[in-house]
C-alpha cells in the first residue's frame, strides 16, 4: 500500500470516529469574518507596548523555570512547583485608564465585527 492510501485509511478512520463526536455537538459550525490586518498589527503593538511598560521579566528566574521545566519534560514527569514560577514576573506601573479603554473599544470593535 503506498503512502498515499495509507494517509487516506487513516484520514477515513479518523473521520468515521469523529462522526459521533460531531453528531454530538450538534450544531457547531465555523465563523469566518475579515477584519483589517493592520488593525490588528497595530493592537498587538500596542498591547505589547503597555506590557513591556508596565511590567517586569526577571531573566535570571524566567530562564531557570524553563530549565527546569524542559528537563521535567524531557524526563517524561512533569511535576510544577508554584513557587518556582513567583517572582518571574512583576508589576513596575500601572497602564493609563484612558489608554487601556481605548485599546479594549478598539477590540472589541474588531470581536464585534465578526459575530
């Protein structure tokens, strides 16, 4: 069997054991809008612009959780300690009012406009 009927027996496969998950969900159906890209390019600078203002990234500590969460992972366990994530990140401000009612208005905008 060549690899091309191979991939459509299991697709089939696949398919057949999702019918009665679909059926299940009744009448779940996809959305499609279009909204502008550079709107939404420009948001997320935005948004990243209050994060990076407002907020603190210890890199010492961020980099040791990431150590040790990647060898719990290659390890096969994975077993979290809360407290070795406290402290990564902290609060150095707080973002304008005004400038955050602006940046929801303007998301919520573009939410509004794909329902």
């Amino acid at each position: 069997m060549n690899s091309f009927a191979r991939s459509f027996t299991a697709a089939k496969r696949a398919l057949l054991g999702a019918g009665p998950l679909a059926l299940a969900l009744g009448s779940a159906q996809a959305k499609t809008c279009s909204v502008d890209l550079d709107e939404v390019q420009t948001l997320r600078k935005e948004i990243l612009d209050i994060a990076k203002s407002n907020l603190h990234v210890d890199k010492d500590r961020a980099a040791a959780a990431k150590r040790k969460l990647g060898d719990a992972l290659n390890g096969g366990q994975v077993s979290v300690d809360p407290t070795d994530l406290k402290g990564i990140i902290s609060l150095k401000g707080k973002p304008s009012p005004a400038v955050m009612q602006d940046v929801l208005a303007r998301l919520q905008n573009i939410i509004a406009s794909c329902q």
